[in-house]
C-alpha cells in the first residue's frame, strides 16, 4: 500500500492506492485562505499539519486493515508559496501562497538584478513566483527577512514536520525561480539576487526518488512504521501528470481546480517566457513541461455560488437545461478574480461580467463563468501552440472534471478532444501515491499506467460559430479593461 497526500489550496486531500496502483481509500479535510490586504492570499502552516494529522486519523480508523502495509508516502503541494522559517525551524510569518500579487513591483526588480533570470529559470518574473515574495519581505517586513534561515515549499514543510528533513523536489522547486531548470539544480547567482544561498536552500531529489523516512514520534502517532520511505514528491500539475500517466512527450491534461491549467510533457527543457508560459522540471527524472496557467478556475464557480446561496450541484443541473439561443444571450465573463498569469502575465486584472440585462438569470451567469474559465483556458492553449507544444488529446482532472457539462463546454471552445477518468477529482494526491510507489522500487512502465477512459468529449462543430463570436467579445472585453486602466488614475 502506498499513501499519497496532497497539500492543496482548499483542501488536504489523502489517498491510498494498492499494488495494482488501484485508489482504496480517500480522506480530505478543508483549509481557509487569509486576505488580510486586496491582492493578499496567505495561510497559516499550522493549520496544513493539523489538517493532516485529522485526514490521517480518520483514514487510519476507518481503513485499519490496510494501514499496517504502507510501504511509502509521497507528496504534492501547491506550488509557489513562501514557509519562511528562522534559525531554530519556527515559522516566521503566514505563508504568501501562490495567487498571492502584492509582488508585482519586485518582478521588476529581480528581472534587473539578475538578467539571466528567463534564460536560466525559463520564465518569466510573476507575483505568484517564490522568488518575487522573497523581495517584498525584504522591502516590507526587514526584520522578518533578516531572520530568515530556511525557505520551503508549502508541501516540503510538511515533510521536514513528518521527518525532521528539509527537501524539496525538482518539479516543485522549479516554481520558485531559483532553479537552473535545464541543470536541475540552484541557480547561485538567482538565489544571490534575492539576498539568499544554497544554505537557505533545502537539498534536492528527484520526484521518484526517496527523501526521507518518519521520525519516531510522527511514525508512534501516525500507527506506521519508520522504515516508511518519504518520496521526494511533485508539485501539485506534475504530481497530478504522473496520476493520469502523463510522463511522456507529448501527453496532456487540463486540471479545474482552484486554478486551471494546461499541462504538457516535453523531453527537453523549451521555454518561452515571454508568451507567459511556464516550463518546468517535470517530477521524474530527464523530463520537463510546458505549462499555462490561469489562477482562477474552478474557484469562479465556487464564488458565485456563495453570492447566490447555491451549491455548484444545482447551478450546474440550472446551465445544462440552458438552450443554446439562451447561452448566446448570456453574459461574458472575464474570470480574472485572482489577476492573471498566461497569457497576460497581469496581477491586477479584475473579473468581469458584461451584458447584463433585468431578465439575466442565476443560470445564464453560471454559463458565463463555466465558458469564461473555457476561453481563458483557450487562450493559454494558443500561447502554448507558439511555444511548440503539440497536442492531440486532453485528460481532464481536478473537481471540475466531475461536471460532464463543462468538459463538453472545453473540448467545444479548445477544439481538442478531452476524456475523463473516474478518478479524475483525486489529482495530485494520486500522482503523489504513485510516486511513493517510485520510491520504493515501483517500475515506471507499470506505476504510471493511464488510467482508462471513462468518458471521451468531441468537439461539436455545431457551436463552433457561437463560441468564437463570444471567444472575440471575451478578449475585446479584456483589451478594453487594460486601456481603462491605462486612462483613469
């Protein structure tokens, strides 16, 4: 048995999977997101391993036949975010998360400091990178900064609570902008440029590699032992690639969860930072991806919900009864709640809805959120397409891959196929089993098996006109949002 545990932005989601690489058992238990300032997104490490700690018990109470052959954990995690730690390993602040853009002036500080940054991180400098946080600390909160010993990664901090060591992955640490992704290793001159060493570093493993095993303690009160290998893990899109078998060049996926991604497996190291795509160490070794992202996905649904007093459940049921003619009526909705990164590489953008009218229904601003998440996710597509990805397929997880309706919606506006699997909502958290699996001499071939197909969505070319004339409003809207911006103080 394999354990995997996936530290997300909502949730702690926990899995176990079995020698077959079948999912057994699942747990989550929620998290709460601080916004103690606009364009502020933080959360407190404590509130990760007491969320642990309760998803772990329960898993152990209600599956104690199977708990006493746990083998091995892995982890994925949130990317991006800043556990600011000092010289006795106490955490020094809230951690700043990865839709977190107070940093946008430090992105351009970092991109003069170090001008090797987009040749040698293969991206581009954004607020919601680890780097940029790291410079705001140093200009906003110098006493926080000046007793800075350690940096880590929202998911590396619960491994250094579980085994007393600090590690981090390749495909993780790629997000902090302090990497030489092609070398898989530190960038010292990077890392000099935000006033740090490879001190304040944790070492480096592979994803498939192991890290570290449980401390006594954590092992006594988890009821495992200590021979239990630690992997060294992913983050949380290249943990969720290897939980769909997305390890090769040219497989891909779209994950709906908080955020929406477009994930593509390269064999190479290809960036292309100024179209504001992503590339990264993927979580096993000599292999990388591309990657757009869009920080609002999923997360849009949930809002409107809590402003209609609705579950996502009903509103969904709501949208698919719409007809066409009554979704060419609907409003347009730019999702930019959260600013956005691909392709606009904007922290200030603000969502949108455009065209309201007296008879606008709940269900008809539903529909606009579900298509606006499509179209921003269209667009990150395109840039991807100019950087050299070639795509054929997309495998669709996260929570939003439980909704038939939207997957329909996406394969219409990206005009690719996309298919589903039943265990699609388990993301990263199965890609971190998996991993675990690696770890502890798990064949590659065998481990990282696509999942089989539940549901395959074609493209209906029946819509394609409807889609594009509103795919041209969306970004119009946009450029018209970005000139306003420009005129009015």
């Amino acid at each position: 048995m394999y354990l995997g545990i996936d530290l997300g932005t909502s949730e702690i989601k926990i899995v176990i999977i079995d020698d077959t690489g079948r999912l057994v058992a699942a747990e989550g238990e929620p998290l709460t997101v601080q916004r103690p300032h606009p364009q502020w997104s933080e959360q407190d490490p404590a509130q990760w391993w007491s969320a642990t700690n309760l998803a772990i018990g329960r898993l152990r109470a209600r599956h104690s036949d199977l708990w006493s052959r746990i083998r091995s954990i892995g982890l994925s995690g949130q990317m991006h975010g800043a556990v600011l730690l000092d010289e006795h390993d106490r955490v020094l602040r809230p951690a700043i998360l990865w839709n977190d853009t107070r940093s946008a002036a430090e992105c351009t500080v970092l991109t003069r400091l170090a001008p090797e940054l987009h040749a040698v991180a293969g991206n581009l400098a954004m607020p919601g990178f680890t780097a940029p946080k790291l410079l705001w600390v140093a200009e906003h909160e110098p006493a926080v900064f000046a007793a800075v010993r350690t940096v880590l990664l929202p998911k590396d901090y619960l491994r250094l609570l579980m085994s007393g060591e600090k590690v981090s992955d390749m495909s993780d640490a790629a997000g902090t902008l302090w990497l030489d992704v092609a070398k898989r290793d530190w960038s010292d001159s990077i890392l000099a440029a935000c006033g740090l060493t490879r001190d304040n570093m944790p070492s480096l493993v592979e994803g498939s590699a192991p890290s570290a095993c449980l401390k006594a303690d954590v092992a006594r009160a988890w009821g495992l032992s200590e021979q239990v290998v630690i992997a060294g893990g992913g983050g949380d899109n290249a943990a969720s690639a290897v939980g769909i078998g997305a390890v090769n060049s040219g497989d891909a996926f779209i994950s709906l969860g908080t955020s929406g991604v477009i994930f593509a497996v390269n064999d190479t190291f290809r960036p292309n930072p100024q179209s504001a795509v992503h590339a990264f160490c993927h979580a096993l070794p000599g292999r990388w991806h591309q990657m757009s992202v869009m920080l609002t996905a999923a997360s849009a649904l949930r809002w409107l919900c809590q402003i209609l007093g609705t579950h996502e459940t009903a509103l969904l049921e709501e949208v698919a009864a719409l007809s066409l003619e009554e979704q060419s009526r609907a409003p347009i909705f730019l999702p930019y709640l959260s600013g956005e990164r691909t392709p606009h590489n904007d922290p200030v953008a603000s969502g949108s809805f455009h065209g309201l009218t007296h008879s606008t229904e709940r269900a008809a601003l539903a529909y606009a959120v579900l298509e606006g998440v499509a179209f921003g996710l269209d667009d990150g597509l395109d840039v991807m397409k100019q950087a050299g990805s070639h795509i054929s397929q997309f495998f669709l997880i996260g929570g939003g891959a439980r909704s038939p309706w939207w997957a329909q919606l996406i394969a219409d506006v990206v005009k690719i196929p996309v298919v589903t699997h039943r265990d699609g909502a388990a993301g990263g958290a199965l890609g971190a089993a998996r991993l675990g699996w690696l770890a502890v001499g798990g064949n590659e071939a065998e481990v990282c098996r696509k999942p089989e197909v539940h549901a395959r969505f074609e493209a209906d070319a029946g819509r394609a006109g409807q889609l594009e004339s509103r795919l041209k409003r969306y970004r119009l809207f946009y450029q018209q949002q970005v000139e306003a911006r420009r005129l009015l103080p």
